[in-house]
C-alpha cells in the first residue's frame, strides 16, 4: 500500500486518510456481512404473504383424530442479497467475532422465528417436570447446535436423561426351546436334523396359506407326504408333522417362495424409467421409537449401523400427526387422511383403500417389486379402523400369515413363536425376500408394532437379532444396490407418566429415523450426500420422504427444495427458513415452538378447562345413556404460546384441514395453550391444545388438537359397537361403582393430590436451586 501511494506522489498525511479511509469501509463492509439473519428475517415476514390451499379431495374431515397440514400454504420470504456468514464459520481476527457476538447477541429472541437462548433451551421444561425430563444441559446434549439462521430450532435431547433411564430396564430374554420339524432355507422345507435323528422316519403335509379376504386366510389342500428339500409353492404355510406313532409337530411357517413372473417382471424393467439405476428401498419401521429411545434401547443395532454401514439420521424429523396411520400415510401416498377418500369403518361412503395414490403402485411400474407386512393384524395402521385393502396392495403381503398366526394364540412381544423369537422370524422374512430375489429393485416396508408400543423395553429383546439381520445382508452384499431406512413412526405415548414429561413430550415428536446407501451412491452423487447431510438437522417430516421416494422414479436435481411446498425430497437442500407451517406441521405437533409455563390457577388456563370439558362432553352427548358426563381432576401442566407479530403471527384455523395458520402478518390476537390433565370418571389423561381468540374472548379446540396418552382399556366397552371414533372420550357408566367406593376412592385421590403438589413443590424449589447453581 505505502508503494502505491508513493507511486502516486502522495503525502505521507494522504496516505494515513487513505488508509483510513479504506479502513471504515472494511468495518462497514464487515458489519454488513456479519448482520445476523434474523434482521432479514424479520424484513422478509413483513413482506410475507399467504396462499390459499385446497382440500384435494374437496371434503371437509372435521373428525379425524389425528393430525392437519396443508400442502403448500406459508409466507413468502424476501431473500436479503446480503452474504450471510454461517454461525459456526472462523475467522481469524478477534475484532471479527467480537463484532459477530455481540451483533448475534442482541437480535436473538425465543420464538419460532429464531434460536433460542441457551438458558431457553436449557431450562425450558414445565415446572413440574423440571427434575423429570427437563431440558438438558449443554454438557448432556449430543449433536451440533443448529445453523443460527435455521426457523426452525428443535430443543437439543438428551439419551441419558435421569428419569428417562430410570424406566429403561433389560427385559427377560426369550428362551425359545419347542421343536420345530421343518425349517425355511432359500425358498426350499428342509427337515430338521435334530428331529431326523430323534425321530427317524416321519412324514410332513404341505398347507399352503391363502389370502381369502382381508379379514380371513386360511389353508388350501394340503400337499401329502413333501421330501426334503421341498420347494416352496407359496411364501406361508402350515407344516404339520407326523412319526407315526403319536409324536407330532405343526408350525404355521413363513418365507418367500421363487416366482418367475415376478422375477421377470422386475428384470426386464428398463433401467432408465427409475432413478438412481433402480435403487431398491428397503424400510424397516418399528412402532412408537423416538429418537433418543433408540439410542437408549438399540446400541448394539444403531453401533453397527453408523459405524459400518455409515448411516446417516435425521436429528430434526417431526411428526405430522398422531399416530402411526398419521406417519405412514404421507409417507406411502403425500396425503394427509382427510385428503383421501373415506375409509373409515362405519362411515357414510367409506371405501376400502385400493386406490390411494401409493407410492409402492408408482415403483411397481418401473420395475420394482413391492412389499408391506404390518406384523400387527389387529392393530395394523391401515385395519384398525379402516377398511384395508380389496385386494392385495403389493407383490408381498404378509397380513395372510400374521393372522393365522394370531389365531393360533397370542404371542408376547418379542417372545416365542414356537421354536423361533418373534423378531427372527419377522426379520427372516425381510431378508428370505433379498435372499431370494437378489437382483431385481425392491420396495420393501416392514413394520412391526409388538416389540415397542405398549413398552420401549421390549424392544432390547430385538437389538441381537436386528443387528445380525445387517452384518448378514451387508456382508452378504444384498445391500450394495439398497437404500435401507430404519425408523420408528412417533416416539412412545405410553406409559402415561414418561409422556407428561416436558421430554416426553418432545420425544414423541421426534421419532428415530436414519437411512444407509451403498458406498457407490455417495461417490456417484455426491451433491445429493451433500445436501441430505446437511438436511439432518432441519426440520423435516414424512412428507419430505415422498418425495424422495419420487426421486427414484424420476431423480429431478439435487438443488435447493422450494421451501413454499410441503414435501421437499432429502436429496434437495431444506431451507433452513422452513417453518413448520410450510411443512404442514401442526402447532400442537411442532417440537420448534417456544412454549411458556404458566400456572395451573391462570384465568386463561381454567377457561382452557372448561372449553376442554365442554368439547370433550360434547362428543358423547349423543350417547349420553352410555358415556358418562367427564370433568377435568387435574391439570398436571400448562403452557402458552403467544405469537410475535414480526415471526409468529397467527391468522386462521383454515375449516378444509382444521390446521392452524402462523405466518400471516398481523397482530397478536391469538394465544394457545397446551395443557396435559385428567379427567373423571375414569382417570383419562390428555395433552391438548386450545386456541383462544383474543378478539372474540372464546376458547375452542377441535378433534384433532386432543391427544389422549393413556390406555382406556375397557372403559369405552358399551360404545365401540355404536361409534369407535369417540371411544377415548367415552367412559361407560356401567363402570361407575357404588357411591361408597366412589367416595372411599375421592378421598383417597385427594390425599395423593395433596401429595402430588407437596412433590410439586420440593421439584420447585430443586429447580430454584438449580438455576441459581447455574447462574454461579
């Protein structure tokens, strides 16, 4: 510098105002670059405006009790030319993050709009669950802190939470010693050699298993007296053996038998109608495993799949509804429920589901061969209280054999199905199909629910087993062209007390998801890794794998996702402005909102209870004569949320999907509150939302803004024949008992209340001590 200006015949005092001069411009220019992203954000919602959606199929579903979205409604930002300097980027002069700091530090606020505060996400659980699923300390945590210019910023978890390991206990392992005669080998009944050599001579009877219809298989005439090494002629069947002389043997097995149509129907598909050279997907879904559960209860599984197999999880993956039908659907169709036709059993035009816009149909098209085996016939997301299928939906479809093994007696979860664990014997027939037909593309969906539903624990049983399935097909090779997903649907609902807690609660918003590629795919795609990488910790939902799943069938670009559309493939780049509006998440279901603790004696929390009372009484008025008249006990929690008008302005609960609009530009008009309480008769528990409109001074919720996250048994009994949908708010009265028992127990529950709050209390003053410990 002092050379040039010599050269221009400059003054010594020219060139110390050049040089300043020069420097103001670099510390103007440095600001400039350094303004934090929220100032953008905050600019751009004042320029948002909103889009209307439709209903596709143009029906109004005021009664689903699951969740609402809508596909592409959401506010339009206007992008800053700005260059924005990602959070995390290092700089080498001290004035610089200096200057980046103290910038950063001013704008930050706690909503939607921006990252919380570290006291925020730190101590942000409810009062009561302080020292029960509190948020966790930074210490705890695991995973990176998200992108500062990230909407959406999901609460940090943390898999060694005290009370969260307290109910995670080794489960007994299952023993399983009965006699099997006949065992399933590539496609082929083989005798077992222990029973050859402990019965010599016996003979063995084919059955093959029939699907009849979608409630009922049963067994075709049996093929007499089949050699060993017999192949297979159906992928079920009953194998029922003799010695002749009293001993004998019947197991209803499972496996996948050879068929050359469908063999060649996946071999001659042409290459270039698919993407990604005809990729197979292969999904493993297990039911109600959040995040942090399955690092807590799989570690031998999850140890092998990002260690050897390289997976890669999603840490921000949010649910869109309640329940599993509420996850898979989007997942397998890009629909909500409402959005379909009726399928609901014992509605007006109900159908059964033949033809929903399925994924698997689209990728059977290009040559795939497809399969869905929900081990749960009873429980199954498509027939618990839907019609099911006319015909069978994919080329594998193992309903047929769950539910003959049903009626043969009920099997604990995770225990033994004659000679075999239950897991084993799922799991086989998810690898016999790789096994069997190693060459042609698959999609294959297994989902299992017994193992993790009812209690997280069980699911240890299911860590060996599915940890040897991997080490078997990866060294087997039969993953080398197979995208393989293990996820659960939603974290746990049950038992009841893990779920009132503020983790609890986010867990069952998070649910486990990771997805493995085979090495090729990395190298051959690398800016598809890329963005996928980068995804992991924003906010995405089963929307997002629809359209992914669609890349397969024509791969559109690894870009950036257009963040005004509902789905956004995981090989394009979310935006990290993606709110959980444009992802059609729900406000009760979000996990990125900035709830407030407030008191249980609010004003606007006790007319959040009677509006709660009102609408949930109102659903059984009609049944009156059954159902018993509830009124809330207890309100274990409460918390609010009241819209910012820069970032978090409410403006509608759209009546097409009863989904609830936070982008519009307005004043704040709208606070709502997320209560978990008990109702009586009957001790049910809810979490729920409900919107106070602020203009109107009302108080209202709707079906799908109700979560009940406790078992009701048979308290529902005298309604299920008459209406179903209503039997979480129905407590019969014929369960009511004498008015002597009644009182005996009134009493004793005001006893334990008083004992709940004195618990309430010492958990308060443990957290007025902690913060304080904290601050020092």
């Amino acid at each position: 510098m002092m050379a040039i200006c010599k050269n221009l015949h400059m003054t010594h005092a020219h060139t110390f105002a050049l040089l300043l001069g020069l420097g103001s411009c670099v510390l103007l220019v440095t600001l400039t670059f350094l303004t934090p992203p929220y100032v953008f954000e905050i600019k751009s919602f004042l320029h948002s405006r909103d889009q209307n959606n439709t209903n596709s199929s143009g029906k109004i579903r005021p009664d689903v009790s699951e969740a609402h979205g809508t596909s592409t409604s959401g506010g339009v930002r206007v992008k800053s030319s700005a260059r924005r300097i990602p959070f995390n980027q290092t700089s080498g002069k001290d004035t610089e993050r200096k200057l980046r700091n103290t910038t950063l530090s001013k704008v930050m606020t706690q909503t939607e709009g921006s990252a919380p505060s570290r006291a925020q996400t730190e101590r942000s659980a409810p009062s009561r669950a302080q020292t029960e699923g509190s948020a966790p300390s930074r210490a705890q945590t695991e995973g990176s802190a998200p992108s500062r210019t990230q909407t959406c910023v999901h609460p940090r978890l943390s898999e060694s939470d005290p009370v969260m390991l307290r109910y995670v206990k080794t489960p007994r392992m299952p023993k399983c010693t009965k006699e099997e005669w006949l065992h399933v080998r590539n496609g082929s009944v083989y005798f077992s050699p222990a029973a050859l050599a402990k019965y010599k001579n016996f003979t063995c009877d084919y059955f093959p298993l029939k699907r009849e219809s979608e409630s009922k298989s049963g067994f075709a005439v049996p093929i007499k007296n089949i050699p060993n090494g017999f192949k297979m002629v159906s992928d079920f069947f009953k194998g029922v053996c003799s010695d002749g002389k009293g001993a004998d043997n019947s197991v209803v097995y499972s496996g996948v038998h050879y068929n050359q149509d469908r063999a060649d129907r996946s071999r001659d598909a042409d290459p270039l109608l698919s993407g990604f050279q005809g990729l197979s997907i292969a999904i493993l879904g297990f039911d109600s495993m959040s995040r942090m559960s399955w690092h807590r209860r799989l570690k031998k599984t999850r140890k092998y799949f990002k260690d050897t197999m390289k997976g890669i999880e999603l840490t921000g993956h949010n649910i869109v509804g309640d329940g599993t039908t509420a996850v898979i659907l989007p997942m397998l169709t890009g629909s909500f429920e409402w959005e379909l036709p009726e399928c609901r059993v014992n509605h007006k035009y109900a159908t059964t589901l033949d033809k929903f816009p399925w994924i698997w149909h689209d990728l059977a098209k290009v040559g795939y061969l497809t399969s869905w085996a929900n081990a749960d016939p009873f429980q199954a997301a498509f027939n618990w209280r839907m019609y099911g299928f006319k015909d069978a939906p994919t080329d594998f479809y193992a309903r047929p054999y769950y539910l003959a093994v049903r009626r043969r007696g009920k099997v604990a979860a995770g225990d033994c199905d004659e000679g075999q664990t239950t897991s084993r014997r799922w799991l086989n027939y998810f690898r016999d199909i790789f096994y069997m037909y190693p060459q042609q593309r698959k999609f294959l969906f297994h989902f299992i629910t017994d193992f993790s539903h009812g209690d997280n624990n069980n699911i240890i049983k299911v860590d060996d087993d599915l940890t040897e399935l991997l080490k078997n097909l990866q060294e087997g090779g039969y993953l080398n062209h197979t995208l393989l997903i293990l996820m659960g649907d939603h974290g746990a609902r049950y038992p009841a007390h893990i779920r009132a807690t503020w983790q609890g609660k986010m867990e069952e918003r998070l649910p486990y998801f990771g997805l493995a590629f085979p090495p090729w795919f990395h190298r051959k795609y690398p800016q598809a890794i890329s963005n996928l990488r980068v995804n992991t910790g924003r906010l995405t939902t089963p929307f997002d794998l629809h359209e992914t799943f669609r890349d397969f069938i024509d791969f559109r670009g690894a870009g950036r996702g257009d963040v005004n559309k509902r789905g956004i493939s995981l090989f394009r780049e979310v935006p990290p402005e993606r709110s959980c509006e444009q992802a059609g998440v729900a406000v009760h279901w979000c996990a990125c909102l900035g709830w407030k603790n407030v008191s249980r004696e609010d004003p606007g929390v006790k007319r959040a209870v009677r509006a709660v009372e009102e609408t949930l009484n109102n659903y059984t008025a009609a049944y009156r004569a059954d159902c018993a008249t509830l009124s809330v006990g207890d309100v274990a929690s409460a918390s609010k949320l009241e819209p910012r008008a820069e970032l978090l302005a409410f403006k509608t609960e759209r009546l097409e999907d009863r989904k609830v609009d936070l982008t519009a530009k307005t004043r704040n008009t709208v606070t709502l509150y997320q209560l978990t309480l008990t109702t009586q008769p009957g001790g049910g528990q809810f979490e729920v939302t409900v919107t106070h409109d602020l203009d109107k001074n009302v108080f209202s919720l709707s079906q799908n803004q109700i979560s009940r996250i406790n078992r009701y048994n048979n308290d529902p009994a005298c309604i299920l024949q008459k209406n179903s949908q209503i039997r979480a708010y129905c407590y019969c009265n014929n369960n009511l008992k004498s008015q002597h028992q009644r009182g005996r127990e009134g009493r004793g529950e005001r006893e334990r209340e008083r004992e709940r709050e004195r618990e309430r209390e010492r958990e308060r003053e443990r957290e007025r001590e902690w913060r304080e410990s904290d601050r020092e």
